[in-house]
C-alpha cells in the first residue's frame, strides 16, 4: 500500500504518490522533495497567482528554492553546492511546475543551463568558482541569454553579436539577445556570441560570464499567453570586458552547448512540461471527483468518457516522465554521477553523443503537455475555463512547451533528418549545400535565366578570389562602424556666419567634454528628450549631419559608456538635444532618469555613423523604427534648414502606435511646406480612419513608396533594431536594389548584409558615395 500523500495537514487532493516513480530517488533526493513541495505549499503556489495576475518576476520564490539550496542544486559539495544529478534536476523541475509555480520552474530551468554552463569549465576559473560557491547564501539567480533577433527559434546561431580582442586582458563585446527569460531581473547571464577569430564561420562560438548593472533590458515589457512570471525579453550586452569573463577557452561555445547548455535545457524543460501535465491531472482529478450532477445521481468522474480521458493522459504522460527520467540516467551513467571533474580534460564529452535522444524528451513533453492541458479543460468542463480553478492558467502555461525553441516543429526536423539522412545532415548552421536541390531548382531554369545566374556566380567567385583585398581593410577592423572605410571624418572648422559670429567645434573625437543638462522632459511614455548646453553659447558640436557621439557616466566607481544620435544638427549652435527610451534595468538609462538641470555628463565625439554632405546624393532614404528615427529626424532636419541642398528624402517610419510616433507634429509640417520630404508613417496598431501604413516595413511597403534603383545617387539608411534591419534587407534585395547602397545604424550591421546578400557583396561606405 503507498504512502498516503499529504498536503500540509490533509490529503493531497490530486494523483497519489503510487503514480510517482519514487524508486528512482535516492533517500536525499526524496528528501529534496518533500523539502521543495512544501516549499511549494506554503510559498510558491500562493505566489504563482500573483505573479500571473501582476505580471512580477517570481524573486520571492527563487529566494525560498535558494533558502533549501536549489540555486546550487548542481554545483559540487565542495564549493558548498548540493552536488546532485540530472535525475535530481529532472524531479525537482517537475516537482517546481507540478506543486508550484510554472513560471518560476522556467526561470529554475534557465538558471539550471546557466549554472551547468559554468561548472563546465570552472576549474581554473576563480571568477566563477566565487559566483558558484555564493548561489544559494547570496540568492544568486542566473539565466541564459542565446536566442537572437534574427535567427529566431534557432539559439544556437547568434548573428546580431560581435566581439574582439582589445587586448591582451580585454575583450569587447556586443550581444543582442532577444527572449531571454528574467532579463533584467537575473542576477547573471551566461551570453553566447561568435567568437572572436569567428572568421564568418557561425559555428565558432564563445560564451561569456555577465553580471546584472553590465545588461540593458526592459523588465515591464513582457506580455504574453502564459508563463508571466517569466519576464521573456530583449536585452543588449554592450561594453569592454576582462578576458576573464569568457566561459572555457574561445571557440568552446558549441561544445559547451552540446555538453551543457543543452542537455540541461531539454530534460529541465521536459521535466516542466510533464509537471504542467501532471499539474492539470491533479487539479481536474480534484474538480472531477467533487462535482456532481444532481439529475444523473453522478459525479463527472463517474462517466466513461472522463475516466478514458485521464487513462490516456495519465498513461501518455507516465510514458514521458519515465522517458525523460531514462534519460537523466543514461546522463548520470555517462558522467559517473555528474561528476565535473571530467572536465578538467578540455576534449571529454558524454553527453554530446545522446543529443537526438534528449531532442526528442521535450519533443514529446510538450506535445503531450498541450494534449493534457485540453482534454482536462474539456473534461473540467465550464469551471475548469473559469480563472478559480487554476487550470486556465496551467494550460496557457502549458502552450510555451510547443513554441518555445527548439520548437517541436524544429525539433521534428532534426530528429527525421537524423534517422533519414544521419547526424551529418542536420546542419545547425546552414553550411553544407543541398547539391540534390541545387540541380533539382536549376532544371526548372531557362537559358537566360541559367545565364544571369553563372554571371552572378562568377562575380561572386571573382571577389572570393580577390580575397581580402576586395573589402576595404579599415572595415575589418572598425568593431564600431562596420561600414567605415576610415575614421569617422571629424567637423573640426570655426565656422564663420554672416552676422560674423566664429563658431568653434564643441566635441572631440578623443577627449570627454563635460556638458551641462539645460533641460529634460518626457516625449512619450518610455522616451525622455534632453538639451546639453555645449561649453559656449556659440559652439557647434564638431559633427557631421548622421553622426553619433558618446556619454560617459560614473556609477559606484564604474564608468558606463552608450551610443547616441542626436536629433539635433551640427549646427544648432550652443546645444545638443537627444531622445532615449528609458529602459528599466540598464545602468545609463536610470542614471539619464535621475539628472536635473544643472547637472553634468561627460561627451565625446564624433564616434561614427553615417557622413552626410549636402547634394552628394539625389535621394536618401531613410527606414526607421520606433526610438530607432533619431539619426533619421537629424538628417532631416539638417536637410530640410539648408534651401541649397536639393537632395529628396523619403522616410518610411514604423512606430508600435499613433501616440508614440516621434517628432510627429514637426514632421508632418516639414512634410506639409516641404517637396523635398515624402513621409510615411506604418503603424503596428492603427486607430479608426487611419488612411496611413499598417504593419512592419516589409517588401510591398517599401516597393509602393520607394523607387526602384535607377541610376541616381541614392542611399538607403536603416535605423532600427537587427530584426528589422534583417527584414528590410530581404525586401531590398528582392527589388533589386545592390548592397552598395545601404548603410545600417548599428554595430551589427555589416554581418546582416552578408547574410542577405552573401559574403563576398560590396558594402556601402559610411559617407554619400558608394565606393568602397
Ligand atoms: C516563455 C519563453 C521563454 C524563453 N526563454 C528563453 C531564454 O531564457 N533564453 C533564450 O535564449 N531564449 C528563450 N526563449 C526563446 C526561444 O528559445 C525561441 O528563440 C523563441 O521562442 C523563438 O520565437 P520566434 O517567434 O522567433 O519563432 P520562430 O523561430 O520564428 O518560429 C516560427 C515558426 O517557424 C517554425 N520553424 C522555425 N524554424 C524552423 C525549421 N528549421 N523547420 C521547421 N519549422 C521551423 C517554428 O516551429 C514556428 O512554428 C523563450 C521563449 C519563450 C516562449
């Protein structure tokens, strides 16, 4: 007879301990367990409500899982850990989101592939051994941060980053990451990016150690189906680092996700995903048992058709716990027990080579997650899609399983081409061509088109062959300005007006100025506008029209950098005006948030951007996105004060809603007086009569309002975040308009032009004309 299962003082009300495969635990693992459910009664459970209902990071539960020593489940005894195994880490991430909080046991997840990350390579690293050894007593949570813009749901191939050595101790980085669960709210982030000497070669990756105040990111954007304590966002990594923050040797990012990062990922998640399951059985085995219809003397249980229901998702979902506990053991086996001192040899591997198995345990965990959550929706009946009983929330919780990357479509792939075609085939980074669909698509080709094709081709070949002498060498070095072909040209003149006023340059190029704040105010919900006084009355700030500077700030003892284009012109004598969107976790942006008039900050300049000279182009166009405009409404402006510069502009502006369209009013007056401007607003969320542009930029959009390429002079300049500069490249190749042509805002960009229009393309330059 099994242990009667109990919930506090009663009986628990859901699947009794005869369903639980108690006989794989150790005695301290089944302690570990009947720690955490309690836990999970008092504390987490509660809190899993809240968090849904207010959409709060579940800090509180993470502090009670550090209190039982959950953060350090994995780390060794010897640096004060738990030192458990996979089996361990399975249970416990099903015992989290079956008695608790799903989200939080996502979060648990991403700290678990974090933690595993670390302890890969922390032999000889005492950065790490010191975070590792004060996870639990300092209630240290971490994360991981891999997905990226543009490669969506494939982590594993991180684009929008970039990183080099500075020196012999310093390494600079910049990571765009986008889905990262607690971003903003983690403690720490174990970041992939390519590696330094990536050499275009995206399987060659790196991981780097980052703490909290060194991330930007917005903790109060996440809104989604489910899992709203998971705080899934966007951050941005950006500044100089010690060597020592790099995770193992450069280039050990790819073996680190076999060996680490993704086995843990796949059986911690597989273990929430069957806990969610495991979680709606209970709560509708509850409801099922209880209610009851007066007019048929039953109670809902008592029918055939609910008691096939729970037979079929109980034994599905036993089939996939017994699964994923299968291959926690075949994980153990493999490194005796979890033992990191494997490790120590750099070449050991023992969980790479059981990756299609590992593929297929959230494959089916969160297939039958889905299956599980609606037929208990269905079985509960009305109460059970009423927010009280608590299945409403499990099965929208439920929905990430499918989605969340590897998606199971993405997961299918893998496993059919592995079985079909062997491991080899798999290609996770788009490097082996498929010779049988090459001859397949070209047979469908005529003779013209066969010609154009070879004549393209040959080009191509042409330029590899050329080698690195076809790029311009200064854009291989220039981490900041990828389009540069020399250093940022510097408006260092006294310039004379015709009142006779000398007007001397503010910036430097190498030297930080300090500027007073004259002003600040807010432009829209999340954006602040701000007015530097430069130095004199009569300064111009020693830029060209497009370029950025940089502000430099002092927080404890620490110098933070950014970026920013202002919106006001060069020569708009005496100050400089920027807008920021306020991000709530990013050092800068809470700093920028506390300044008053009267106080100082530090700016350097110019550091780069676009070069604009009046009447080198006889078109410019400018796609922009949200805060992204501001390079763009400076080059207007700059444009449009100047009766002598005959250049037409075109801006094709994305903005989320009406209200947040920035600079609205001026630039609807400029468009108004102007024929030099054409202006087009899209909007994500139109409102009623809206006879403007709805939706992302994308290749109808721009061919309706842009002209094809023709001849003239014409530069494209994007200015938005790496998802959609990557869309709008696609749409400009597709309408034939060259490489040559467009210069992105953002360290990145020069990596998204190669991947639209391959390797070996002509890139713009970083002024008017097109020559490289
Ligand atoms: C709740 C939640 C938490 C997350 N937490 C993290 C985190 O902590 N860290 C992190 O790095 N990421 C995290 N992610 C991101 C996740 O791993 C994916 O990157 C993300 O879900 C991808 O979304 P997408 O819109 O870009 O989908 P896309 O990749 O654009 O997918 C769209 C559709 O295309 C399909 N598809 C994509 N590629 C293929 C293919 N090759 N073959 C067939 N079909 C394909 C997909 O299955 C899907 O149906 C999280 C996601 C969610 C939902």
């Amino acid at each position: 007879m099994a242990k009667k299962k109990m919930w506090g003082g009663r009986e628990f009300w859901g699947f009794g301990s005869e369903h639980d495969p108690d006989w794989i635990l150790t005695e301290k693992q089944k302690k570990i367990q009947a720690d955490l459910i309690e836990v999970c009664r008092v504390k987490i459970r509660p809190q899993a409500i809240i968090c849904d209902r207010k959409y709060e990071f579940p800090r509180e539960s993470l502090n009670a899982l550090a209190e039982i020593g959950l953060l350090g489940l994995l780390v060794p005894e010897e640096l004060g850990g738990l030192g458990e195994n996979h089996v361990c880490c399975s249970m416990v991430c099903e015992t989290l989101a079956r008695y608790g909080c799903p989200s939080t046991a996502m979060v648990y997840t991403m700290h678990i592939g974090a933690v595993a990350n670390l302890l890969f390579r922390h032999h000889n690293s005492r950065r790490i051994k010191e975070l590792l050894s004060r996870l639990d007593k300092d209630k240290l949570v971490g994360t991981l941060s891999y997905s990226d813009p543009v490669t969506g749901g494939h982590f594993w191939f991180p684009m929008s980053s970039k990183v080099q050595y500075v020196d012999k101790e310093t390494i600079q980085l910049l990571k765009f990451g986008s889905w990262c669960t607690s971003a903003g709210n983690a403690d720490w982030y174990v970041v992939q990016t390519i590696s330094p000497d990536y050499g275009g070669d995206y399987s060659n990756l790196s991981c780097f150690l980052i703490y909290k105040d060194e991330v930007r990111a917005n903790t109060d954007d996440w809104q989604a189906l489910g899992m709203h304590g998971n705080m899934s966002g966007p951050l941005v990594i950006e500044g100089k680092f010690n060597l020592d923050r790099m995770i193992g040797p450069p280039g050990d990012g790819r073996m680190s996700n076999d060996e680490t990062v993704d086995p843990y990922f796949l059986i911690c998640t597989a273990s929430v995903w069957n806990g969610i399951s495991l979680a709606c059985l209970d709560v509708a085995k509850m409801h099922v048992t209880r209610k009851t219809h007066a007019d048929m003397g039953m109670r809902v249980c008592d029918y055939p058709t609910i008691q096939d229901y729970f037979g079929d998702c109980t034994a599905d979902t036993n089939s996939s716990r017994a699964f994923t506990f299968m291959m926690c053991q075949a994980l153990d086996t493999n490194t005796n027990n979890n033992d990191w001192s494997l490790y120590t040899d750099l070449k050991f591997q023992a969980r790479a080579q059981l990756f299609h198995w590992l593929f297929q345990t959230k494959f089916i965990a969160a297939k039958n997650v889905s299956t599980v959550s609606d037929t208990m929706l269905h079985a509960c009946g009305g109460t059970g899609y009423k927010i009280e009983l608590g299945l409403e929330r499990l099965l929208r919780d439920a929905k990430a399983g499918w989605v969340m990357g590897p998606s199971n479509e993405v997961i299918r792939q893998i496993v059919g081409k592995f079985v079909l075609l062997g491991p080899e085939s798999i290609d996770f980074w788009d490097q082996h061509p498929n010779e049988r669909m090459i001859h397949h698509e070209l047979q469908k080709m005529n003779l013209s088109e066969k010609k154009k094709l070879v004549k393209a081709l040959l080009e191509d070949v042409q330029a590899e062959e050329r080698g690195a002498e076809a790029k311009h060498p200064f854009q291989e070095t220039d981490f900041e300005n990828p389009f540069n072909t020399c250093p940022p040209a510097v408006n260092d003149q006294v310039i004379k007006t015709n009142d006779g006023v000398n007007h001397a340059p503010a910036l430097k190029p190498d030297q930080w100025v300090p500027l007073t704040l004259q002003s600040n105010k807010l432009v829209s919900e999340k954006m602040g506008a701000f007015v530097f006084s430069l130095p004199n009355k009569t300064d111009h700030s020693g830029c060209l029209p497009g370029q950025y500077v940089a502000a430099k700030v002092t927080v404890q003892g620490k110098e933070h950098l950014r970026y920013f284009s202002p919106v006001s012109c060069p020569d708009d004598f005496g100050h400089i005006d920027l807008v920021l969107r306020f991000e709530t976790q990013g050092v800068m942006s809470c700093y920028f948030k506390t300044l008053r008039p009267g106080d100082k900050v530090d700016f350097q300049g110019p550091c780069g951007g676009f070069e604009y000279e009046a009447n080198q182009l006889d078109e410019l166009t400018l796609l922009a996105s949200g805060g992204g405009v501001t390079p763009a409404v400076q080059l207007i402006r700059s444009i449009l004060t100047n009766n002598q510069d005959k250049t037409k502009i075109t801006l094709l502006y994305f903005s989320e809603n009406y209200n947040e369209i920035l600079f609205r009013e001026e630039l609807d007056q400029y468009a108004e007086s102007e024929k030099r401007l054409r202006l087009v607003y899209t909007l994500g969320e139109a409102p009623e009569n809206w006879d403007g542009e709805e939706g992302f930029i994308d290749t109808h959009m721009i061919a309706r309002h842009i002209a094809k390429p023709n001849g003239i002079r014409h530069k494209i300049v994007m200015c938005g975040g790496p998802s959609m500069s990557m869309s709008c490249l696609h749409s400009l190749r597709s309408l034939g308009f060259p490489s040559s042509c467009i210069f992105i805002y953002g360290q990145c960009g020069s990596e998204l032009v190669k991947a639209v229009y391959g390797k070996n393309v002509q890139l713009a330059t970083h002024r008017c004309d097109n020559v490289v």
